[in-house]
C-alpha cells in the first residue's frame, strides 16, 4: 500500500554486451520509475524505458483507486514512440497507443 503524500522516483542505466556470428554490441537501456500517492487510497505510478537498439521508447502510467478497502479501480494508459533512424535529432513518432480501465472486485461469502 502506498504511503500518504510521498513521491518517489528511480533512474537506470544497464549495459549489456552482446556477442553474435553476425556482430558484437552492447544495447544500452535508460529505465525510469516515478510514483505519487496522494493517499493510501489514491496513487499514480509511471514506468519509461529507451534502448538504443531498437530506438524505441515506451511508457506505462497507472492510476489506482482504492474506493473500498480490497475493491480498486485502474485506468492505465501505453503509449509506444520509435525513432526514424534516417533523420537526425530527435525524431519520435508514436507506434503504439491503449487506455484500459480495470476494477478488481473481492467477493467476500
């Protein structure tokens, strides 16, 4: 459970070599992690990750509603960005995109 009025956040950064018949080379992936609880009810959390190889960013934002204790409501939103390796600079465009809403229910007898 997420504690009241807390705001935490962790940045990666991992290399990993790759030795292949084809080639060698090393993927490097930038992960950050950030979540905001307003309440032990009321939290939003987020997940980014780049990696150089496949130029792709991705994204996964999550609201969580607690409105009866062992009852919650989600909404989580994807989004998915490739980089155009033919053009220079910055060069993001969207690939992939999905908004879901969940409630999970507990059924007590």
């Amino acid at each position: 459970m997420s504690q009241p009025n807390r705001a935490t956040y962790r940045h990666l950064r991992d290399n990993y070599f790759a030795h292949t018949p084809q080639r060698n080379f090393v993927e490097k992936l930038w992960q950050f992690k950030g979540a905001l609880s307003w309440n032990p009810d009321l939290s939003l959390s987020t997940f980014i990750q780049y990696d150089n190889i496949s130029y792709a960013l991705s994204s996964n934002t999550r609201l969580r509603w607690t409105f009866r204790p062992g009852d919650d409501f989600f909404v989580i939103w994807d989004r998915a960005w490739t980089r155009d390796v033919t053009r220079t600079g910055i060069n993001l465009g969207p690939t992939a995109e999905s908004i879901t809403a969940k409630i999970g229910w507990t059924f007590r007898l």
